[in-house]
C-alpha cells in the first residue's frame, strides 16, 4: 500500500475514534443529567408528599386542595424553569448557578405565600419580595441567559433582596412577626448568600467556556 494511502487510513481512522469517543462522552452525560432530572422530579414530588403525611399525625398542619394546587405548580413551574435554561448550558457550573437561583426563588415564594417573612402573608410590605423576584426575571430577559448577564443579574437580585428590610424600616413597618426585625434581617441574609452564590457560579461559568447560555 503506498504511504499516502495508509496516512489517509490511519487519518481517518482517528476521526472516526475521536467522533465515537465524543458520542460516548456525550451518550454518557445525557445519562447523568438524566439521572438528575428523574431524582429533581422526585424530590418535588417527595416534598408534596411531606404535609399530607404530617397531616395524618398532627393538627398543626393544615392544608387543603387549594394548598396543594398551589404548592404543585410552584414546583412544577420550578422545575420546568430550571429544564428549559439548564439545557441551554455550557458547563455544570451554569447548571449550578440556575439551580441555585431557581431552588433561592421557590423557597422565597413559598415562604413569603405560606406564612409572610415580614410579619404574617397579609402584610402589605411582602410584596416587595415579588419585585426582588421581578428583578431577577427581567435581567435574565435582558441578559438572553448568558453567563456574564446572568452574574450581574443575580448580584442584582441579591441587592434588591437585602433591600426590602432596608426600605420596611424607613417606612416604619410596626408589624414584625415573632420573628422580629432581627430575625427578618437574618432570614434576607440567607437569601442574599444564596443569590450572591448563584452569581459567583454564573461568573465562574463564564470564565469556564463560551456563552451557550444564550437563547
């Protein structure tokens, strides 16, 4: 066989590994992230299961079918949120940072729809968390998804968040809740580090590979 005709054998050779090798990996992710999705879909079906358990054993838990509607749309809309940005990622940091901002904005809904954070859930100055929520969906609009945007984003969520203490102290909010304005200063400090968490993910994404984030 002449030389140039083996070069070409061995040439093709290795692109027809390297492609197979790049299917393996790639067959080999889509299962992971397979794995994960069927284990995020269960946790959220797990955590619906949690108060109709406790209900069965305790008074003090009382929800009815409008609870659960509403608990399971959170969820699912959760989820589907997380599905349809997370696939457009680049890297896992991408898919972390998503994850983190999404499961920070579930829990602040829930919380502040189930018992109010300032006060109780009839407290007019808990709707300003719809708008630190409102922040976060507009920058991500703006953003188109990408990691830079989407760092700045969330650095800017997790402003508006520790805002709203800020702003219920300087109109003189009287109600506090049991928790009082401590406790409330405490509880926004959690959400703050989950957003500011969330950016720094998004930062590092960036840092790690091209915007793919986009769409």
């Amino acid at each position: 066989m002449p030389l140039t005709g083996r070069l070409s054998y061995v040439e093709i050779s290795l692109i027809h590994g390297g492609k197979t090798m790049a299917g393996n990996m790639e067959n080999g992710g889509g299962r992971r992230g397979s794995r994960w999705r069927i284990a995020a879909w269960t946790g959220a079906a797990l955590i619906l299961l949690v108060p109709l358990v406790a209900m069965q054993f305790t008074d003090e838990v009382v929800w009815d079918v409008a609870d659960f509607v509403f608990a399971g749309a959170l969820l699912f809309g959760a989820g589907l949120t997380y599905e349809l940005v997370a696939r457009k990622a680049g890297n896992i940091a991408y898919r972390a940072a998503v994850g983190v901002a999404v499961a920070a904005a579930l829990i602040l809904v829930w919380v502040n729809g189930a018992v109010g954070i300032i006060g109780n859930e009839g407290n007019p100055a808990n709707l300003m968390y719809f708008g630190v929520l409102a922040v976060g969906i507009i920058g991500a609009l703006i953003a188109r998804f990408q990691h830079n945007g989407m760092a700045r984003t969330l650095f800017a969520t997790a402003l508006a968040q520790a805002l709203v203490p800020v702003i219920a102290l300087t109109i003189k909010v009287t109600s506090w809740g049991a928790a009082g304005v401590f406790g409330v200063l405490v509880l926004n400090a959690f959400f703050v580090m989950l957003f500011v968490v969330s950016a720094l993910l998004f930062r590092k994404a960036a840092r790690g590979g091209p915007e793919r984030g986009a769409v």
